[in-house]
C-alpha cells in the first residue's frame, strides 16, 4: 500500500510498503496534523495517483529533503506490476483548484483499468449541515447544496467506470463495514483478458458486458452472483481528430 495526502497538492506519506508498522506510522501522522490549506485539488491527486508525476518528498522517506521543498518521482499506480489493484479515496468529491478538469480525472481513470472505491465524506457532512446551507455557494467560498449533489453524482461516476463502488458516508461508524467489503471484493478481483476481433480507433469507446454462468447450463447466473467490473474499455492512443 502506499498513502498518498493532499490538499493544495498531492504529497506521498510512504511510497509502495507491505509493512503494517510503517501503515501505522502513515495513519499516525495523518490523524496528528491539519491539512495545510484549505485547497482540495482532488483532480490533480487522483491523476498523480494513478499516473505518477514529480511531487514532494515522501516523507516518512526523506523528512529533510520534505522539509526543504525538494520533490521526488512518484511511479504511479496505472504502472505499478501487480496481481491486484485498487484505490481507496477517501475526499468530499469537492474540487476547489485542481489544474487538471473533471473531465481530464475521469478519461484517465476510464483507461487506467484501476478500481476506485470511494469513501465519501461530504455526504456526511451535508446530512448534517443540509438546513444550513444554501441553494449555491456562498461568497466567502462555502459550498452549497448544489456543490455537495455535483460532488456525489463525480464520485459515483469515478468508481462505476473504473470497476469500483462508491461509499457515501452518513456516520464514520460506517467505515469499518465498508473496508471489510472492500477488502472481499479486492481478494475476489480476477483480470480477463479477450482478443478484439478487428482493431479500435485509438480513444474509442467499447462497452463490456460480463455474464456469468456457473454450472453451464446457458444460463446467465447474475441474480446470485454480482460482477463488479468497469462499463467500457477505451482503446489505447489519442482519438483522431476529425477534419472538417
């Protein structure tokens, strides 16, 4: 596992581990600090996740080159050689300064092939504070009604197409239970592969259908046995600007 926080950028807590100590450590210095804006480039980090880039320092790696602003390359979960993969993202869905766009986020996690299981905090949050907030965002930057429904229906987006599921949270009592499934659905993740029976135009957009039958019969056995798996698959390459 690797942690990744961010507020006004993403920022590597410990690279690629299988060591629970260091986890541990991870957790312990997200609990004891603040973030240190109010920014929440949500975009930005989940591209840097999945593609990788120049970022800080890991810190539980290189405290003193983090603490003189000094960055490192991060690989990257879409190039990672693993059996398994997924991310957990725990965020609001809120995206307040990201230079990458939604839409930029959500192409990349279509290609990446990586399941999103998203934990959503501003659900929470908005079922708390619904009555007090307004129709749209207020002036001094605080996110309205409208904000935190946009913020939902991105995060539902984000895991359906990347093959995840996503969590809105109502009570952080809830968080345990959705680690354990999580954690199932992860130890029941397989890869399939199919050959194409004629080549796709770089950046087309194929839908898939996975059926499962178990004994045979011919018939498809999706009422007792749920497949989890992303909506389409976007062929390699930029697609092909059409000439006028």
């Amino acid at each position: 596992a690797s942690v990744i926080a961010f507020d006004m950028r993403p920022t590597p807590i410990t690279d690629f581990t299988n060591d629970p100590q260091r986890l541990r450590q991870t957790i312990d210095i997200l609990l004891r600090n603040n973030p240190a804006f109010r920014e929440n480039n949500l975009w930005d980090a989940l591209k840097f996740t999945l593609n990788g880039g120049r970022g800080d320092s890991v810190v539980l790696d290189k405290s003193g080159d983090y603490d003189k602003g000094k960055q490192a390359e991060y690989s990257g979960m879409a190039s990672l050689k693993a059996k398994r993969k997924a991310i957990i993202l725990v965020a609001s869905g809120i995206d307040t300064f990201s230079k990458s766009n939604y839409a930029e986020a959500r192409r990349i996690v279509q290609e990446a092939g990586v399941p999103v299981y998203v934990i959503s905090t501003g659900n929470l949050f908005y079922k708390k504070y619904e009555q007090y907030l307004g129709a749209i965002d207020g002036i001094d930057g605080s996110p309205g009604r409208l904000t935190f429904l946009q913020a939902q229906n991105a995060m539902n987006t984000i895991a359906k197409e990347s093959g995840g599921k996503h969590y809105p949270m109502t009570f952080e009592g809830e968080v345990p239970g959705y680690m354990k499934e999580i954690v199932a659905m992860m130890r029941n993740q397989y890869s399939l592969a199919y050959d194409l029976a004629e080549k796709r135009p770089p950046g087309s957009r194929n839908k898939l259908e996975v059926k499962v039958d178990i004994d045979g019969d011919g018939v498809y056995d999706d009422k007792v046995y749920q497949v989890q798996h992303r909506p389409y698959y976007i062929a390699p390459g930029k697609e092909e600007k059409k000439k006028k």
